[in-house]
C-alpha cells in the first residue's frame, strides 16, 4: 500500500512539474491547467498559419538597360565640332547602400519581408551592378565596330592635311639653267633659291558594300630667284584628284563588310541576356537564402522547445534520484540527451548566424554600412503553400522554359554570329576583282616671263649668259655660243584665282579607269578561316541542343522536386499529428500513474522532431516554387523585373538531325 502511494505521489508531482514548465508555457503562449484530471497541453512548437496564397503584387522594378548610357552611340560631330575629341563620360559606380535599408530598419532591427529583399537586391546586389557593365562593354565594341576600325576598312570618314613652308638653294653647274654660267673670275658657283609652300588635304571615306572614295587636294606656290627655265615665276598649281574604287568578288555585299557590326549587335543583346540571367540568378539566391533565415528562425524554436524539455526530464530525474525513486542511470541519460539537444541548439543558432550573413551580403553592397554592424534580420513573410504549379505537361514546360530562358536566347544569338562569320568567310575564298575610276584634274597660274637664248654650239668663244640685272660677268665656255634675249618684267600676271579656275574647269584632266585583280596561289589562308568558321557554327548548333536538354532535365527535375516536397509535406503533417496523439495519450497516461515521465518527454522528443520535419519540408516545397520558376525562366514576371534582353524567342535554328518543330529558338 505505501509503495502504491509513493508512486501516485512521484506521478502527481512529475504532472505537477510538467504543467508547470516554463517551455510549455512559452511554447504555447498560454496558461497551462495544473489540476491532474486535465492533461497538461503539448509543449510543441505551433508555426503560424500559413497564407494559401503568393505574396501580393508588387509595381514593376525596370532594371533595363535603356534606362542607362548607351556606349554604342559616340558624339555627333556637330554642332559641337570637338565632341568626337574628348572622352565619353562614364560615372563612379555607387557603392553606398540605398536609402531603402536605413528605412527598414527598427529599433537595431532589419524588419524585413521577401519583397523587400527583393527590391534591396535588385538595388544593391554587387553581383547585378558587375554584371552590368558586360552590356556596357558590348555596347563600346559596337561602336568600335560601326567606325570599321576592327575590320579591313574603316566606315568613318577621315580627313588628312599637311601644310609647309621651304627654302632650298640649290649650285648651279649646268650652262642650260636659266642661261647662268660661273662667275668670272670666282670659284663659287651660282645659287638657285627655290621658295615653296605646300598644302595638301585628302579626305577617304569607305561605305559598307566595299566601295572606297578618295578625293585629294594639292596646291603648291613655287617661285625662284632665276626663272629662265619656268613659264611662271613664281607660280601657283593645284590639283584634284577623285578615285572610286569597287570590289566585285572579294569584299563585295553588305555581310562581308559588316560582319563586325552585326556580331557586334548581337553580342550587345547576348550581354544584355547575360545581364538578365544574372538577375534571375542573383534573385532566385536571395529569396532561397530569405526562406533558409525563415526556417533557421522557425528551427530554433523547435530546438528550444526540444532544450526545455530535456532540461525538465533531468530536472525531474535528478529529484526522483534524490528521493530514491530512479536509478542513477536514468539521471545520466536525460544529461546526455540535453547535452545533444543542446548542441543541435547551438548548430541552429550558427546556422541562422550564417544565414543573416549570407542573406545581408546578398541585399547589401556594404555590409559594413551605417547601422548594419551586428544587426539581426527580422523576416515578416510567413512560409506558405505554393499553388499546385507542377502538373503542367512536360512538353509544354519545356517549351515554356526554351522560349524564356536568356541561356537559350544567348546560345541562338551566338549561333547567329556563326551563321555571318560562315558567309563571311565564304566571300574571303574568292580572289580579288576591283573595279576603279580616277579623274584628275590640274590648274596652274603665275607670273608668266619670256626669255629666248639664241646662239649656236661651238668651241673656245667666250659668251655672255646673264638674266638681266644679275650682275653676271663675262665668262669663257665651250659649247653654246649665243646671247639670251630676255623681256624686261612679266608679260602676264595671274594668281590663286586662275588657278583654281582652270583646275575646275578641267582644262587639264586626266581620267583613268580599269580593273585590278589578286589571284592567289592554293589560297589556303581563306580555306582554313572558312572551314574554322563552318566547325564552329556546327559545334554552336550542337551546344544549342545540347542546352535544350540540359533545361529540359532542369524543368523535370524542378516538377519532381515540387512533387516530391509537397509529398512530403503532406506526410509531414500526418507524421506530426500521429506524434502529437501519441504524446496527448502518453500525458494521459502520466497522471492516470501508468507511465513516466521519462516516456512524455521521449514522446515530446518525437513530436518536437515531427514538427521540424515539416518545417522543414515547408521550406524546401516553397525553395523548389522558387528554383522552378528560375527552371522555366519565369523569375523576372513573378517578381515583376523588367530586362532588356530577356523575353520569348521566336525563330527556330536549322539544327541538322532535327525538324523544324522539335526545337525553340532564335536561328541563325
């Protein structure tokens, strides 16, 4: 009789003791009964109820690129004649947190939902703001590929000159100049001084079916101190020339001398589709790392709830020890599960440490900000159940996924650029055959003179040659014998004007026209560009389909994950309901005297684990929502991101071994 007393006292106490516990009560935020004919209530943890729906919508985020510099676009020459001449301004990139942040932030506390983070990663992501400078890359080589300077010609117009001035003086030793011979009497011969300025301009201009223009513009002013062998002294001559140029088989259409643009244009657009993918990437990890925070939170209270009730089975032990009602070995083994649950505890705290870093550095482009140092990240978005999303046909979720994803659209775009670099080539393999023109025409205007040597050719006379007023002595000479007959001045005088008139008028032309061809010998060079160029384009098409079903093992993996989490989920739940019974009848049991409380606090062992397998699973079914829409490429239209280079694809690539309808995709 009093052992059957002893008992139903340890029994009322350990109830009394249970119903009291500081983790029920805070577990369940209310008022445990302590009377032993009511069941104390069950020490789990309760997740808050779960939206059935998405997040509301949120106003469009326009992240395109339309929005920012266009480097493809330099400077118009005019009106600003120096433009062209000075650098493109490029800004500082910001590296300061947006003001969003400091906004958020309450009482040393992040209070944050998932569209916020969104927002702040669209705002702040390191990883977004570099990718943006790859278009902005691209668009500078398009502008390096629209002056030509990339290819054989170049497309912008330039314009060459050179202006001088000379002097040159020149001995006289030829009896024949000017009627000059040596001075009488001297050893140092006659000077010729020539006086000439030179100004020549040239402007060339290549248009993109391979024709070339060129037109010259010389003019030179030439006078000397002697002007007997000159018609004009001194004399101004100026000449046009205009030369046309124009491939017929090498380098002729439009493809093979803009192939550098047109790659260019769509290298722009695989950059921008880059871009987009990086921010389908970037978004995708920052609201897997907000849900794995939300779970780390969530787990840590499973895990307390877990502490406290091996921290009550000890507290228990320990006193039915001392009244010598458990043996030591019971005592032990409630140490040693608190001490593993307490390490679980420790794990989970860590774990959530990790998480707010990660997920910090992910909406942050300092994490080291103003008030960010040592902050705690509250989320306010609840884990909720995705709508039933994973019933679509997998032939129409592939074809989805390959009208959306940017991976796809960039590996058409590169498919493209194969095509032109193939055509391209393939004009590079013909030899050269130009057509050109050329008309010159010439001008000339000065101070006309009149000098006539007479005389005829003998041995040992002695002649006079002088140009009148030169202060020439007689000399001695073979050869020539006669005098100069000189006028006095110029007979006709006429300049700048003349000269240019006659040059215009054409008076003296000179017009030529032919063809020139290059032939070459085996011609190997172009044969092995061509033929790279046609390797690399069937290896384009095969990385194409071989992406095409890398994204369709991705979408059949999401569905399956998707599946898979809501099965679970869905044994979760009964898991937790069946240990939450069981615990309810172990309770029971316990103040009807026929268990212990040692088998409570395994039972609540169990429900506590229950209950975080479900959390558990709730968080991978919304992760698997999140990782399914980047699959089928729908992460900027479910957040509402709008990017330049990202939307469906129309065309088709002619992919050999496949027909027209079994791939998707912009072709070549």
């Amino acid at each position: 009789m009093t052992g059957s007393l002893r008992r139903a006292a340890t029994a009322l106490l350990t109830a009394a003791c249970l119903a009291t516990a500081p983790c029920y009560a805070q577990a369940q935020n209310k008022t445990v009964p302590s009377t032993p004919a009511q069941a104390p209530a069950s020490p789990q943890y309760v997740p808050p109820e779960l939206p059935p729906s998405g997040p509301a919508p949120v106003p469009g985020r326009d992240l395109r690129m339309s929005l920012g510099p266009d480097y493809s676009k330099g400077k118009p020459w005019f009106p600003n004649v120096i433009g062209p001449y000075t650098p493109i301004g490029v800004p500082e990139p910001p590296l300061t947190n947006t003001p969003r942040i400091s906004q958020l932030i309450q009482n040393g506390q992040l209070i944050l939902s998932l569209e916020d983070a969104i927002s702040l990663a669209l705002e702040n992501n390191l990883d977004i703001a570099v990718q943006r400078f790859t278009p902005w890359l691209d668009e500078a080589n398009l502008l390096l590929a629209k002056s030509g300077f990339n290819g054989r010609i170049g497309f912008d117009p330039i314009l060459t000159g050179s202006v001088l001035m000379e002097q040159v003086t020149t001995p006289i030793n030829n009896p024949f100049i000017a009627g000059i011979t040596s001075l009488s009497g001297s050893s140092e011969a006659p000077g010729l001084v020539d006086h000439n300025v030179v100004g020549n301009f040239t402007y060339t201009q290549n248009f993109h079916e391979g024709t070339q223009l060129s037109v010259s513009f010389s003019n030179t002013r030439t006078s000397v101190n002697f002007g007997g062998a000159d018609l004009f002294n001194p004399y101004v001559q100026s000449q046009l020339t205009t030369q046309i140029t124009q491939p017929l088989l090498n380098g002729f259409g439009f493809v093979v001398n803009n192939r550098f643009i047109i790659e260019a244009k769509n290298t722009v657009k695989v950059g921008q589709s880059q871009f987009a993918q990086a921010v389908i990437q970037d978004v995708t990890t920052a609201e897997n790392d907000y849900w794995e925070l939300v779970y780390s939170i969530e787990n840590i209270k499973v895990e307390e709830t877990t502490v406290a009730a091996d921290q009550q089975l000890y507290d228990n032990n320990k006193k039915q020890l001392e009244i010598g009602t458990l043996a030591p070995l019971d005592v032990i083994t409630a140490e040693s599960q608190l001490a593993t649950d307490q390490q679980a505890l420790v794990q989970a705290q860590t774990t959530r440490l990790q998480d707010e870093t990660k997920l910090l550095n992910d909406i942050t482009k300092d994490p080291l900000g103003s008030g960010l140092v040592g902050i705690r990240i509250v989320p306010t978005t609840e884990i909720r159940t995705p709508e039933i999303v994973e019933n679509i046909p997998i032939q129409d979720a592939v074809n989805e996924a390959w009208s959306r994803r940017p991976e796809l659209e960039q590996a058409a775009l590169n498919l493209k650029n194969a095509g032109v670099e193939v055509k391209a080539t393939r004009n590079l393999l013909l030899p050269s055959l130009n057509l050109f023109g050329e008309y010159q025409a010439n001008g000339i205007a000065g101070d006309q003179h009149t000098t006539v040597p007479t005389g005829t050719f003998g041995t040992g006379s002695s002649v006079v040659f002088a140009a009148p007023g030169s202060g020439l002595a007689i000399g001695a000479a073979t050869g020539f014998v006669g005098t100069p007959t000189t006028t006095a001045g110029p007979v006709f005088t006429s300049g700048l004007g003349t000269d240019l008139s006659t040059m215009i008028h054409g008076q003296y032309p000179t017009i030529e026209g032919g063809i020139t061809f290059t032939l070459p010998i085996r011609n190997r060079a172009a044969e092995a560009q061509n033929g790279t160029a046609q390797i690399n384009q069937r290896l384009q098409q095969t990385q194409y389909r071989q992406l095409q079903n890398t994204i369709f093992v991705a979408v059949r993996n999401a569905q399956i994950a998707l599946v898979q989490d809501r099965a679970a989920i869905a044994a979760a739940e009964e898991a937790r309901k069946l240990a939450q019974v069981s615990y309810d009848d172990e309770v029971k049991k316990l103040q009807l005297g026929t268990s212990t409380a040692f088998t409570v606090t395994q039972k609540q062992q169990l429900l506590t684990a229950a209950e975080g397998v479900e959390l558990r699973d709730r968080a991978n079914l919304i992760e698997a929502e999140v990782n399914f829409n980047q699959a089928m490429g729908r992460t900027l239209d479910v957040n509402h991101i709008i990017v330049d280079g990202a939307g469906p694809v129309s065309r088709t690539p002619n992919i050999p071994g496949t027909s027209s309808s079994s791939a998707s995709g912009p072709g070549k």
